[in-house]
C-alpha cells in the first residue's frame, strides 16, 4: 500500500458519484477508479450472498489496479457486506456510506423524519442498529423498491411519477428527509417538487472526511500538488453511461 496508489470506488450504477463529488471537495489530486456495477443493478432487492460476491469481484479488480483504499460509495452494498469484506481483507481500508440517521439526532431531533432507502438497506442488520441508536420516535422508514434503478435510467417523468405515488402522502408532515441511497441526491429537486421545503440529510460529505481522515493517519495522501485523474469502469461497458458521469461531476 502506498501513497500513490489509486482510490477505488464503486456502486451499483452512477449513483456513487453523489460520492465521488464530496470526496473530490476535499481530496482533488488523489487519483480514483470509479466502478459502477450497472449490469448488476439493482442490488437493493438482492440476498446477502449475491451482493457479497458482486462486491468482492469489484474489490478483487481494484486490488489488483493498487488501489491504497475502497470506497463502498452504496449504502445497500455497505450494509450487507462492508463487514464480510473488512474481515476478509484485513489489509485493504474500506470507507462505507451510511445513511445520515445519526446527524437528524445531532441536528434535527424534534423533527419529524422521513427515511428513503432500498429495501435492501432498511432491512439490513447494520441499518437496524444504527436507527435504534438514534431512533427519534418520530421516523417512517419508506423502502424506495425500484427508485435507484429508475434514476439510473435517467427518465426524468418517470421518476417525478414514482414520487408523486410514493411521496405525496407525506407532503406537508415531514421536515427531515435521509437520503438513504447514492442515487437519491441526483433527485434532491424532484423530492422537493413533491415534499415542499424538507432538509436533506446526506451521509457522503461525513463519508469523505472520514476518508481523508483514515489516509492520513495511515500516511497514504497522495502529495501530488495538481489534480488526480479518474477512470471510469462499467460492467455492462455502457458508453451512455460513462458520458453522463463525466456530466455529473462537472455539474
Ligand atoms: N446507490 C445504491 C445505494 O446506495 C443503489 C442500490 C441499488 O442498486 O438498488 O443503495
């Protein structure tokens, strides 16, 4: 592992750029291998074992690429397997999203809440442990089925239907919306459309300065003075996709 070596981030489609574009914020000239694992999407409906052996696939390649740390930019991928890959391979630094219910108790506890995730991650272990710490009695948990792999598609009316049917019987009770899923801050105006004035909490700025965090105390920063460069992998070699990663992170 060495200070040069790349950081390897992945999710099941595009949505990991919501990542991506935090971490870029405060760590511009490390380089980064993006994998999204867009022919495998979605992975909120699948079992344990399926998502542990997609993961360790991607982990497999990115080792293999000298990747100095694994960014698990998927909540429903962190959930289920971030422990089974920490165990298995002790010597590789994993850095896994979380959905941001800790900060609502930091922040905003009185509020009202309204949790959005895969089914995938609100059923998870990891998930259940986290929202009985900080549960603030006032909390609906809402399995977004189908949401990230809409967003993926890009189809903008189809994503304003599915949250007007899945939404809009919380219009007006909810002040608190956890973005539960990296796809869901692609939408964050779409949700508002629906939801009127909320505030968003989302897990991947305190994911990036964790990130920053664990490489220097390991002393892994990349001490290059210009910026890093980012190469972009897909597992079904979509080249739509690609240029709309490009796309989102400049904008
Ligand atoms: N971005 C993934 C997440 O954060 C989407 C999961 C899926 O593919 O269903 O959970």
């Amino acid at each position: 592992m060495n200070k040069n070596g790349k950081i390897g981030i992945f999710d099941s489609g595009i949505g990991g750029v919501t990542v991506l574009k935090e971490i870029l914020k405060i760590l511009p000239n490390e380089n980064y291998i993006y994998f999204s694992d867009s022919k495998n999407n979605p992975y909120g409906d699948k079992t344990d074992e399926q998502i542990n052996y997609l993961c360790e696939k991607i982990v497999k390649l990115f080792i293999k690429e000298n990747c100095k740390a694994i960014v698990i930019a998927c909540n429903t991928a962190s959930a289920k397997s971030a422990k089974y890959l920490r165990e298995k391979y002790l010597n590789m630094k994993f850095i896994a999203i979380e959905p941001a219910y800790k900060m609502v108790h930091d922040y905003s506890y009185d509020n009202p809440t309204l949790v959005m995730a895969t089914k995938g991650t609100i059923q998870s272990e990891k998930f259940n442990l986290l929202y009985h710490k900080y549960d603030n009695h006032k909390t609906i948990l809402l399995p977004c089925v189908g949401l990230a792999d809409i967003i993926e598609n890009g189809n903008k009316e189809r994503i304003r239907e599915y949250l007007i049917n899945n939404l809009e019987q919380y219009k007006g009770k909810i002040k608190n919306v956890v973005l539960g899923c990296t796809h869901y801050p692609l939408i964050q105006d779409l949700i508002v459309e629906v939801l009127g004035d909320v505030k968003f909490f989302n897990g991947a700025p305190y994911l990036a300065k964790h990130l920053k965090e664990v490489l220097v105390e390991n002393d892994l920063i990349n001490e290059s003075t210009s910026r890093g460069n980012i190469v972009f992998l897909d597992s079904s070699n979509d080249v739509q996709k690609q240029e709309r990663f490009f796309n989102l992170i400049k904008t």
